[in-house]
C-alpha cells in the first residue's frame, strides 16, 4: 500500500492496510492461510491449537502448516505473494501454556506476536529474539503507556463496538489521545467491516484496521454454522455488551444468550477474578455457545469465502477513497 513506508517491513506492502483479528476457536490454520493469500495478515490464538495430554504440542504443527502453504504461494506467485501471518498470545496469569508458546514460536520465527490481557517485558524480547514485531491491544491511553513502555512495538487500540472483548471508549477519542505521544504502527479494532470504516480509520490517525467479525461468517471459519447464520442475519442492535461471560466486558450476539435462557437485557456483572485460560478450564455448560461479535456485522449478508470479504473491503476502500477525493477537490 502506498504511505505505509514508514511502518515495519512486516506490516508494509499489503493488499489492504488490514490486520484479520485472531478469533478464540474460530481461527484456524485455514482460515489463517486464506486470509494471507488474499492480502491482509491472518492470525489465530496460540490457545486454539489445543492438543490432547501425551500428544505433541499442536502449535508446532500449525506453523509448520501455515509456513510451508504461504511458501508454496509464494513460490507459485512472486508477483503477489502472501502476507504475513501474526500468532496472538494470551499474557495473563491463568496461561499455563505461555513460556512454552513463546518458546515454539520464536523457534519458527513468526513475523507478527499480538499480545493480549497484559504487557510484559519478556514476552516483548521472545518476539524481539526472532525478528519478530510485538503489537499489543489496550483499551484505553493508560494501558497504551504501559505497553510501549514495556517494549511493544505497535499498539492495538480495541474501541466500542468490537468484537470478543472490547473496550468503552470511542474510536475517536482512543485514537486521538494516543496519537499525542506515540507515532508508531497503530490499529484500530472496532466495528470496522466495510471499506468505509477502515478509510475512516486511517483518517483518525491508525495505520491498519483490525477487523474480525466479517471472517466469522467466512467457509474457513471454524464456526458452528448457526454462529455463522446468526452473523449473516443480525446488526449491531443485536449485539450486547456485558462482563458476566469471562469477568472482562465483550461484545456477544443477544440470540445466543437468548438461546441458553438468558435476558440479553438484564444480565449480572462478571467477575474479573474467574477469568482463566488455564487447560483445566470450564465455563457453565450454559455458556457454551454464548458468541462473540462486533457492532460492523450488518455488513455481512452472506457466508462466503475469506478471499471474497477482502476483495469486498477493499472495492469498498477504493470507491470511499475515491468519494473523499472528489469531495476534498
């Protein structure tokens, strides 16, 4: 993309200046991979490859996958190879698995390390240690300090309206405070699922959307197909924003909390201290299929693949460029 050389090489020369946000369960080396052949950085949870007791670990043989198939492409198409792909790593203390994620990815170099529910030094230099980059997401400026402070190299600034977890403040004013001090690789996650919204994030001051939801309702999604149906047919007045399901505020579809017998309208507070992504962990089987979603999903008419929401955005992109443009001349 033009203008983008002044960010890392890892996050230069995509189709789009986009970033496909790791989705918990639902991203898999398939869709990773079709996401990095269609021009914008794929990723997944280390957490999602997720092995049985005695086997070896998963997340070795996925990046070995996801390696050797963008290579291939690569090989078959050096005039418009893949982009990178970027390993999301969940840093809180429940994360039994952590050292060992850090460990296998820097043996494989990964390009991209998103770091998630806390900054840490070490966790920065893991990805330091192998050429990699560290992009962090935070909610608000103060946890924005922390994290540059601590060694992150870009910042991840998940606003109202995004998916999973996500935090209060506007887009506007999230983006413009951090803007004030720091001038490195910025993100912007929140409700953004059109061309429309990621030029609009660029004009806010961000490098890259962060965009997510749209890749649920996607054939390589690995999501229950009423998960996918229910993006494909809700809009953001169905979406509920509530702390009760993992202790941290997010963003989840009302029809499946309806689903397990809940009022969207009138759920309790959650409490920070459960949160655990330990290998022991369980939630209350009422819960199961409690899905998480962004506000930008009235955007998403149809389950389609990968490749073809990112040529959506980014005819979307060009043509509200190209609005802007002759509005501005």
């Amino acid at each position: 993309m033009p203008g983008d050389s002044h960010l890392p090489k890892a996050l230069q020369g995509l189709r789009i200046p986009a970033v496909a946000s790791p989705l918990f369960i639902i991203s898999v080396p398939a869709l990773v991979i079709a996401q990095c052949k269609a021009g914008v950085i794929g990723s997944f949870p280390a957490l999602n490859a997720r092995e049985s007791e005695g086997e070896a670990p998963l997340l070795e043989a996925w990046l070995k996958e996801i390696t050797e198939e963008l290579d291939r492409h690569n090989q078959a198409n050096p005039d418009s190879p893949a982009a990178p792909y970027a390993v999301n790593q969940i840093v809180h203390r429940s994360n039994t698995r952590l050292d060992r994620d850090l460990e296998i990815c820097a043996k494989h170099e990964v390009p991209i390390w998103i770091t998630s529910l806390g900054a840490r030094v070490e966790v920065n230099d893991a990805a330091h240690s192998c050429g990699g980059i560290a992009l962090h997401d935070i909610i608000n400026n103060r946890f924005a300090k922390k994290a540059i402070e601590k060694g992150a190299d870009g910042l991840i600034a998940v606003a109202a309206g995004a998916g999973g977890h996500a935090g209060p403040q506007s887009p506007l004013a999230l983006i413009s405070e951090i803007r004030e001090w720091f001038d490195g690789p910025l993100l912007l996650s929140g409700s953004i699922a059109t061309g429309n919204s990621l030029l609009a994030a660029l004009a806010m001051g961000a490098d890259l959307g962060y965009i997510g939801s749209p890749f649920i309702a996607t054939e390589e999604a690995n999501a229950d197909q009423g998960y996918k149906d229910m993006i494909v047919s809700s809009g953001a007045e169905d979406i509920v924003y509530s702390s009760l399901f993992t202790g941290v505020s997010g963003n989840y579809l009302k029809g499946s909390v309806e689903n397990a017998g809940m009022d969207p309208d009138n759920l309790p507070e959650g409490d920070v201290s459960t949160m655990s992504f330990g290998d022991k962990r369980e939630k209350p089987k009422a819960w199961k299929t409690i899905w998480g979603s962004g506000q930008g999903i009235g955007a998403v008419k149809d389950v389609v693949p990968a490749a073809e929401v990112v040529s959506r955005i980014e005819r979307e992109y060009h043509a509200a460029f190209a609005r802007l443009k002759d509005r501005m001349t």
